[in-house]
C-alpha cells in the first residue's frame, strides 16, 4: 500500500470516532514526539473539535490507528506520572523520586 496522505487519514479517523456526532476535524503530520504520542514517527494526527479534545494517530504507511488520546486519558496519564514520580515522560518508574521513597518506606 502507498504511504497514505491527509485525507485518507481524515477518512479513518472519522471513521473510528464513537463520540457525539461529528465535529470538525484538522490533520497535521506529526514530525516530532510529545506526551501524547511516543510511537513510530512521522504519523497524522488528527484533532476533533469536541468536548474530550480527541485526537487519532494514524501510521502513513498503513493507515492503522496506532493511538488515540482523549480528556479522560490525558487525565489518567497525568495521575500516573504522579504516581511513579515522572513528571515528564509519564514512562519511567525507576525514577530516583521513586527509589527514594521505596527506600524510606
């Protein structure tokens, strides 16, 4: 299959999307990491205007969904960096925050 382009990618996203209705949508290709997506790069992402702010990764060399990130996630992923003591990348559970306090414990 040939590497996919914007509107191809808007078509699965919509496609995809279980929310209420249907919002209007922009895509852009993503070049670079964030804290929402850590995978495979380049990937279009796609930005629903709706209340959960809801955005799907599609891969551009299958047109898979390879993520989707919602409110509620964004919510749990800041709750869990919380949790293992790692404010940046929300991954890391060997954090010397998290040494610390598993050795005071």
């Amino acid at each position: 299959m040939p590497r996919i382009d914007a509107p191809f990618a808007m078509r699965v996203a919509r496609a995809a999307y279980r929310g209420p209705g249907a919002p209007v949508a922009s895509v852009v290709l993503a070049r670079t990491t964030s804290t929402e997506f850590r995978g495979k790069l380049p990937v279009w992402r796609v930005q629903f205007e709706d209340a959960e702010t809801t955005r799907v990764f599609v891969s551009p060399e299958n047109g898979r969904i390879v993520g989707v990130r919602t409110g509620t996630w964004r919510l749990y992923d800041f709750f869990w960096g919380l949790h293992i003591m790692d404010w940046k990348n929300h991954e890391d559970f060997n954090t010397p925050w998290m040494m610390t306090f598993a050795a005071g414990g």
